[in-house]
C-alpha cells in the first residue's frame, strides 16, 4: 500500500491556531475557510513544580470549559456542513491536525504566565503545544477497523508533528497518544488522537532515559534492543512479530492487558521509520487494537501512546516504542488507580503478563491467515 | 477527650490471620471465636522489576477472585451475627484490624514464589503486608462523620501497625490509606482503610527522599518544615491552621482537590505523635474530609494517604505527611488519568492550587463556631 505521501495542506481557523489536512492519497482536500467568530485565545497555563515529588504539575484551570461530551450533532470534530461549523472547515476530509481550543501547553502562555524561581515555589508558562488528531470524518468509526491505508496517513501525520514541534525551543519531548473510551474520561467519542509537545521531558521518559544510559554505560548496549531480544527468545509474553515490529507484554507489566509495539531496528523517533516500517506499523497497531477489542464483551477502553526520543542529551540512543494498554482487568470491571498506585505509585496488577499475552494471543486478528496468534508470535516458529 | 487507650486484643482468624480490636474505651470486645471454615492461605503474588521505568510492580493475580461489590447483607466487614459469619467474629467492634484474605503483599509469598535475579527480569516474592482497617461497626457511616473519639481510635490502630509492621524484616515502609467512593473502585462500601507494608519503599516516598536530603544538604533544613512555614507564611493556600496541624493544598497539586496534612512539629511517622496531636489530628482529619464532601452536590470520592518515614537510610529526619485528594473535578465531572497522566506521568490540573484553597476553605466546618474557614486559615489571624 506504500505510495509517495503528498505533504499536508496548511490553514488557520478564525482564531489562528494551526490546521493541517493530511491526506491518503493527493488531491483530496481544498482550501476551506473557517467563516466561525471565535473569542481571541487567552491560553495561560502554568507549570509548578512539586519539590517533593521532583515533577512540574500543569496548572490549567480555563479547560473547566472545554468541550464536554457534545451531543454527536454538536461534535466539533466532524466536517462542517451547511449551518453547522465546526472544528474543521472541510466538507470532508482524510485525517486532520489542529491545534487544541483548550491547550493545557501553549507558546501563547509567554504573554501571560510570568517565571519564578523561588525554590520552594518555581513555576513558568505551560509552554509547548497540544494538537488534536483527527483520525477519520467518520464520527462512528472505530480506531481499530480503519483500513491500514488511513493508519498509515496517520502514521505520516504523527511523522509530520513529531519532527516540526520537537524544533520548537520551549520542546523537551513530543508525545502522540490516543485515548479511547467513557471509561478513561474521553469526552469526544469522535476518533481522535493528541499531540503533546511538552516544555520538558516527562518523568516516565527521564527515568526510561537514565535507565537506557545506565545499561548502555554496563553493557554497550540498548536496553530496549535487549528487552527485545529477550522477550522474543523467551517467547511467552510475545503477542505480535511480524516483519519489522514485535508487540509484547512488558515482564513488569502496571496494567491488566497491556502491550508494548517497539520497532526491530534502532530508531528514536516515528520520523525516523522507513517507508516499510510505516506501513508495518499499520498493520500491526490495528492488529493490537483488535485484539484488546477482542478481549472482552464490549470494546476496550485504552490508552496508547509514543515515547520517543526526548530533546536533549536524555534522547541519544532512543529506542522508539509505544505503549498500549487498557484499564479493563475482567468482564465489567475495571482497573482503578486508588491509594497504592495514586498515593505510592506502586503498582498492583491483577493479571499476570504471561496470562495477559495468552490472552492477547488467543484474541486473534481481525482478517488474519487463520492462525490464532500464538504460532505466529512464538520463537519457534519465527526464531 | 484524650484518656489512657487500652492495648487492641489480638485473635486470629479461622485461616490463621491475626484480627486486632482496637477500642474507643477498656472492656468493648470479647474474645468471639470464628467459626467459618476457610480454605488454606495460598498467598502468591510476586514484585517484578520495571527496568525501563525504574519501579517495582506488584504482580497478584489471584485476586481477581476478592470480593466484589457485594450486597449489602453480604458485606464482610459487617459483625458477625446468627446465620451469618463475616471476617469479623465479633458482634460489635469499635475499630478493627486484620490481615487481607486477598493480599497483594504478604510474607507467606516467601513459601511460593522465588527470586530470579537476571537483570531484564528481576522478581521475587511480594513481602509485606496487607491490612485492613475497618473504622465503624455502621455499615452505612461516613468516615467524614464519625466522632473524633472513634477516629482517634483509627489514628491509634495507624500507630499501632506502623510501629509493629514496620519491624517486619521485609519492611520498606508502612502506608496507611484510605480509599472512598464508587469512582475510585471501591468494592466494598463499609467504612474502612488499608495498609501496605511494602516490601521497598515506594516511588512517591524514595522521589520525596532524595528531595528531602538535597534541600538539607544546601540549606541544612527540612524541605516539608520550610513548606509549612512558607504556606503559612503565604496563607492563599493554607485550608486549616489549627493548633498543631496545617492543612494546605500544595502549590503543584496533581489533583483537582488536594490537601496535604502535615503537623507543625517534625516528626516521622504517626506513631511518635504525642497523645495531644493525635487529638488534634482527629478533628483536622474528620474536619478536611468533610470540607470535600461539602464542595460538590454529592460525597467526594477520596483518596487519603500517609506519607511516613521508610525503613533505612532514606527515612532519615522525614516529616510525616497525610496527602487527601478527590478526583472530582468539577459537578458531575472527574479527573481521568488518561494519556498524559498514566503514559508520560504528567499531571495536568484542571483547577488552580489557590481557587481549590479558596473553595475547600468556604466550604466551612461542620459544627464549627460559625467562621467560614478562611479567617480560621489566613495567617493575619493565626500567625
């Protein structure tokens, strides 16, 4: 399905923030105007940091109006059409990115949001960017069952923002998520992605950075090149292997069902992947999907998102990987972070890793050869 | 009301767990035999080492099996009475403690699950311990609204475990909590807390640890006293002020609503408050908890937890903490860990740390002598 991508088609909406049309094949999108009055941003978020927990907290009190969950003629994520208009101009369209109404991270807070060093006290603008990705015009759609064409076109527009908001300099990490379901506070059931470009590097990413410097320091190695290896050699917490990308459950696994997709080659960032590793990636997301989809009776709310290679020192020799899992530990009944995981940050899992991924296995893939999974994914077959 | 407190009676359940009575006054409980027959403790959850993400996660799977929800006549926390044998023998009880007949920690883990120390896949067995701390006989009570007589009851039974649990060789550090509300996953509605006695000292205390040693080492002070002193000093965020404890919602809250407890004095842990503290304790407790309830249109979903000093090196001159917090962000409306939280470790705060303080103070005291809070808080007034 590999094509020549044609590059995104750039506007603004009436407010100025940034809209970009990504397309899966060219030709498809014109230059709509966005003809709403909107109100001028005033996006003034904070970072503070806590300096007994060592992490900036965002301080973003105006989203309390952000949009919250609209009746579907209300979506703003759907195109616009004759007296409703939303989000996006266009009558249609393949998958779209903009920048966010209710931004917790803006380089506008510059204007607004003063520095102070106090020690005790230190905070500054919430600086960065958050950006939605609109995966399909289709409000009823589901991630999981989009062609791989349209992920691919996702796959590009993650490409695209990656690479153009780590230049930004307030930029410490770009992280593409998506998070899917009532369950996890989704509040536009519209498909839907978010881009966050944060003005410094996450903790899970710091401390996976120190982790990676600490190992190649002993070993020469990459930690997530290791990791890899290991779990393939092992085989049981294997889920998918195909081509260029291996999905496991990680042996420390924090959620029920969870799922880590990291690229078999070294490589940082989703900008970075070849032409053929994108489109294996398609394949392969949508796969993960399917099968979280599959585990129980009803769809399964998740969240999945990038780390990848932080700015700065932090990010030499990254190891791209994603992670996805689902809050949903049984049939109706859910993971909750109570007093261990929100109060300790100790995890409790109730699922064991090597059940999940028999689990996750036994799932199937939509479409598929006929394998349940399992001869797939094991050594054995595919050593 | 403080008094001479008798020492809790101590009886063991049918499948050997140790239950202790802690009384609000001498001569309550009797020595209730329980006459259920229970299947064999087979305790076998397993820490595992997250060398990416640098924490420990409890992997228990065979708790999937706890109970869940159950009815109202079913609840296990309940007396025992005719026809119908709870984990509690007694047929009334002030304040009890027991160990968890689903535990994710507990030192009989050591029989079954053993140590494998390769560096990509460290684990062994979950240590520690379990308890539950169940705080009324009422089924339907409110911690919120229990008397300040029983709630010195539980801050006893707090004391009491944490000096004991503390000296299990396992021990890293002893974390009493309590979780309330449906929102949270809270499968029992009968008034009642935990405690972990974790096997390491978790994330949230090691991060405040080293925060706590790199601010004694450039200032020669300790960081938890110098906020105290400076909230107070500052006084937009303080909630309460009264005699020996300050309550104020820190300057980088996580949470929506949250309110960190800490005595005036420095002190380590709950068992070395002075017997006048944990008077004052109790009120400041009950009166923080009922702030939340009065802030919504319905009782605040909470999470409560006691930030004591660890085992070790790392507990040296820590000042105790309790950290209180609702996900209730707004009417209606809770905070979701959703991408940013739970896959960056990212927190972003829909509600300024000040308009929290403000609400959280105006939503008064129960029974209090008629001052809205604020006055009671502001340092103009208290110094």
């Amino acid at each position: 399905m590999s094509q020549l991508r044609p590059a995104p088609m750039r506007t603004r909406l009436a407010d100025g923030r940034e809209l970009l049309y990504f397309d899966d094949a060219p030709g498809r999108t014109n230059g709509a105007v966005d003809h709403r009055e909107l109100p001028p941003r005033a996006d003034a978020s904070e970072i503070r940091w806590d300096p007994l927990g060592r992490e900036w907290a965002v301080i973003a009190d105006q989203r309390q109006g952000r949009t919250y969950r609209p009746a579907t003629s209300d979506c703003p994520l759907c195109p616009s059409r004759d007296g409703v208009l939303t989000e996006i101009p266009a009558r249609d369209y393949d998958v779209v990115v903009f920048e966010n109404r209710f931004p917790s991270l803006s380089e506008r807070t510059a204007e607004r949001v003063a520095q102070h060093d106090d020690p005790l006290h230190r905070s500054g603008p919430a600086l960065g960017r958050c950006e939605v990705v609109v995966f399909t015009s289709d409000h009823d759609a589901s991630v999981a069952a989009l062609p791989p064409a349209r992920m691919r076109t996702v796959i590009d527009a993650w490409a695209h923002r990656t690479a153009e908001l780590r230049t930004l300099p307030s930029v410490g990490a770009v992280f593409c998520f998506e998070n899917r379901g009532d369950e996890i506070g989704v509040t536009l059931a519209h498909p839907h992605g978010q881009i966050y470009a944060y003005p410094f590097v996450p903790p899970r990413l710091e401390r996976a950075a120190h982790s990676a410097a600490e190992h190649a320091a002993a070993t020469g190695r990459c930690l997530q090149c290791d990791l890899l290896a290991s779990e393939l050699a092992a085989g049981e917490r294997v889920v998918v292997a195909d081509g260029d990308w291996v999905g496991y459950v990680p042996f420390a696994a924090r959620w029920p069902y969870e799922v880590r997709i990291a690229p078999r080659r070294h490589v940082g960032s989703i900008d970075e992947l070849t032409d053929t590793e994108r489109d294996g990636l398609a394949e392969v997301y949508l796969d993960v999907l399917g099968r979280f989809d599959r585990l129980f009776d009803t769809p399964a709310p998740y969240i999945a998102g990038w780390d990848q290679a932080p700015n700065g020192p932090l990010g030499a020799d990254w190891h791209l990987a994603a992670e996805v899992f689902t809050i949903r530990r049984a049939p109706g009944k859910l993971k909750y972070l109570a007093g261990s995981e929100s109060g300790a940050a100790v995890w409790i899992n109730d699922v064991t890793p090597e059940r999940a991924a028999t689990a996750l296995r036994a799932a199937g893939r939509a479409g598929s050869d006929g394998t349940d999974g399992r001869e797939v994914a094991g050594p054995a077959v595919r050593p």
